[in-house]
C-alpha cells in the first residue's frame, strides 16, 4: 500500500467516525433536522426504522463502521461507497443553506455543504482506487484472453503430431491385408 492511501484512508474516515459517533451517543440532537430528509425516504424504503431517532442512529453506526474499515483498509471501496451513501442525506438534512434567511448562516451552511459534497467527491476516488491492482474487471477479461491463447497452443500441438499419424493410417488403409 503506498504512503498516500496509509495516510489518506485514515484521514479521510476521521470526520465520519466522530460523526457517526455523535449521531449513536445523542440522535435526538440530530433527529429535528433528519426529519425532512427521512420522512420521504421513508415512504420510498418502508424498511426504514419508524422513529427518525433510530434513523440517525442507524445512519451513525454505519458512518462508524464504515469510516473504520476504510482508516484500517479492510474492503475499503465498498466503505467508501456505504460512506458516500450516508452522507447524502446527512448532507440534505443538516446543511439547506437555501433555507437559511440570515445571511451569515447561509454562507456557513453553503460551506459545510460544499464541504460535504468535497468529501463525497473524495469518497467517490476511494470507491475507484484499485491500490494500484487491477480491477477484477480488468483480470476477468485478461483471464479470459489467456485462455483463448492456451487453448489455441494446445489445438496446435495436438494437430502437428496427429497429421503423421493421420498420413501413415491412410496408406496403411489404402495397401492390402
């Protein structure tokens, strides 16, 4: 693993993890301002728990898990990718600078919003980092291509043997008993 990602990763899932931390100890801090974003997400995945309270908290302990196993690098494209999806609604949710009628307010809540929306850009690059490795896109069809050519070698050195073999049974069938 190269510097940049030991360091990065860690750094990257630092803000969810003492998010996601927050949002588990107290999501009734949380819960007035998640309202308007789970209310409709709620209707489109009944799934999701009634009280907005759990919602949070929920939201929370994934941004916990996930912010861990990106820091420590266990399967990190897909924490990076559950960490990205968190942050969406939270973005929604806490940071609707468009609402805000004090311009002060507006301007802090249009920073932390681009803030977040900088994260998830982040989060997204991490999603596609490889660790310099290829995708297991890329080695399928590299896989595939090996073994198209091994098959053709092997169709090849069978056949060069067998042509002999195949001349001497014609002329042996062609002379009398």
């Amino acid at each position: 693993m190269s510097l940049l990602r030991l360091a990065g990763r860690p750094m990257l899932a630092s803000m969810f993890v003492a998010g996601g931390l927050g949002a588990v100890r107290s999501p009734a801090d949380l819960a007035p301002a998640a309202e308007r974003v789970v209310g409709p997400l709620r209707q489109r995945f009944p799934m999701l728990p009634e009280r907005t309270e759990q919602v949070v908290r929920l939201n929370g302990g994934v941004q916990v898990v996930a912010g861990l196993m990106l820091a420590t690098g266990r399967l990190p494209r897909l924490s990076a990718l559950a960490l990205a999806a968190t942050l969406a609604p939270t973005t929604v949710a806490g940071h609707r600078f468009w609402e805000a009628e004090d311009p002060g307010e507006r301007m802090q809540q249009r920073v932390h919003c681009l803030k977040n929306l900088s994260m998830m850009g982040g989060l997204l690059i991490a999603a596609d980092d490889t660790g310099g490795a290829p995708s297991l896109l890329w080695r399928g069809r590299h896989r595939a291509r090996d073994l198209q050519r091994e098959a053709a070698r092997l169709r090849r050195s069978v056949r060069t043997p067998a042509r002999p073999a195949a001349a001497a049974a014609c002329i042996r069938a062609k002379l009398p008993c």
